[in-house]
C-alpha cells in the first residue's frame, strides 16, 4: 500500500520495513539494489539516506559499516534529483554497483 504523504509503497521491500513510517512519509526517491538488501532514498528536502548492509562500502557513508537506520550520504544531499544505475561493476569493488546521479557522482567508498 502506498504511503498517504509520499505516494510510495516501500512496504514492498523488508530492506525499510524496519523505518520510522515518519521519515518514510518524506521519500520522494527510493531505489533498492545490491541482492535487495541496499538502498537508497532522497527526502522532499533533498537529503540522501543510505540503508542495508553496505558490502564492500556501497553505501557511500564512509564506511563498510551495514546499517538499519538511515544514514545520510552527506556528498549527495541537495544534488540528486533522479537515481540511474547499471550493472556494471566498480573496479576492485565486486560487489558494488556503480550509482549515475544526476551529479554523476558514484557511491562507492573504494573510488
């Protein structure tokens, strides 16, 4: 079911089942990725969360450190405005997938 404020329905992914339904009311932006167990989210505000178990740093957060709150990935807040992303891998990061944001910017702490 789609959120009443943000029109999304995130509760189709465990990956945020575990969130504030507060802060998930203010995602305009959300893309899960990795084997479903990493995403991304941007706020009406324009920040950018991280989520999941960050293997290998793909989160961008600054760390390899998995989470199941919302960390902000600070080098993308106010400057994502649609998320892309390939398949293609990073180099010497297997695990990670290479983000283009619309500051073509890539979220990978190996980078």
């Amino acid at each position: 079911m789609a959120h009443p404020k943000s029109g999304m329905d995130l509760s189709k992914w465990s990956l945020f089942s575990l969130l504030d339904p507060d802060f998930l009311s203010t995602v305009r932006l959300a893309c899960v990725f990795g084997q479903g167990n990493e995403g991304l989210m941007v706020t009406r505000s324009d920040e950018v969360y991280a989520v999941g178990s960050n293997k290998e740093g793909c989160l961008g957060v600054g760390d390899m450190a998995s989470t199941l709150l919302p960390r902000k990935v600070e080098a993308l807040c106010k400057k994502v405005t649609i998320i892309l992303y390939s398949m293609a891998l990073c180099p010497g990061c297997p695990a990670c997938l290479v983000f283009k944001c619309a500051v073509a910017k890539k979220i990978c702490t190996k980078l």
